[in-house]
C-alpha cells in the first residue's frame, strides 16, 4: 500500500505529540522534527491542517509548540487521514460495462473494512505497540 508522505509524517507527528503521556506537555516543532527526522517547513504545514481539523493546539512565543487537543485514545487514524488527505478514501470506482458493478463492489466492500480498520486503530494503539519491550537472544 502507497502512503504519501504527508500522511506518513502527519501519524508520525501525531505519535510524538500522543507520547507526552499528560497531553498537556507543549512539544516544540524542531523537537518533533528532530526525532522523525521531518523538514520543519513541511512539518509545520502538516501540522497546521491538523490544528484547523481540531486534532492539535497550539501555543505561541518562544515557549510555544503543539499539544493533541483530545486524549490520544480519542483520536484515530481515519481522524488523521480526513484531516491532511481527505480524498485519500473518496470512491472513485465506475459501473460501466458489463463486469464495472462487480468491480465496484469489490472495491467498496475493501475500502469500508479499510476505513473501518483506520477508525478503530487510536493513536493510544500506535504508542502502545511501541512500548512494548523486545527481548533478545
């Protein structure tokens, strides 16, 4: 599956800001940028469209940054998609010709489990697969 890059980093960011575990913690841009290796420039784009969708806060001045403006386990990643790549789910599929209905169902019945999956996958899942301690032998 083909991500673009604007949605890879905007999950990425939105991890970042859901690790702050009292979600009140302003996280700085440069600091978000450095650990995802992310260009600041792109990064504060991303993360103006997830301001304007109301999935991030911020705050101004030289003590300024990002917050999640709900708790991570109320954000899910189809929150993130509608919020930087709102057509990504958008049915673009045709009836025409003799198999085109067939087809269409088909790829509707697979972007609704898909849409189904990003609802239920919270940034609260994300953070928690990270957590998880790796054991070596």
């Amino acid at each position: 599956m083909r991500v673009s890059q604007k949605l890879e980093y905007a999950c990425r960011a939105m991890a970042q800001l859901a690790k702050q575990a009292d979600a009140k913690t302003i996280t700085r841009l440069d600091e978000i940028a450095q650990r995802e290796d992310i260009s600041s420039n792109f990064l504060v784009q991303i993360l103006n469209d997830l301001r304007r969708s109301g999935l991030v806060s911020s705050k101004r001045g030289k003590l300024g940054g990002y917050l999640l403006a709900q708790k991570a386990d109320e954000i899910s990643l189809f929150d993130i998609v509608q919020s930087v790549e709102p057509n990504l789910l958008d049915d673009t599929t045709v009836s025409e010709g003799s198999s085109g209905s067939g087809v269409n169902k088909a790829w509707k019945k697979a972007g609704a489990v898909f849409s189904a999956h990003l609802k239920q996958t919270t940034l609260s899942t994300l953070i928690e697969d990270e957590d998880t301690p790796m054991f070596y032998i």
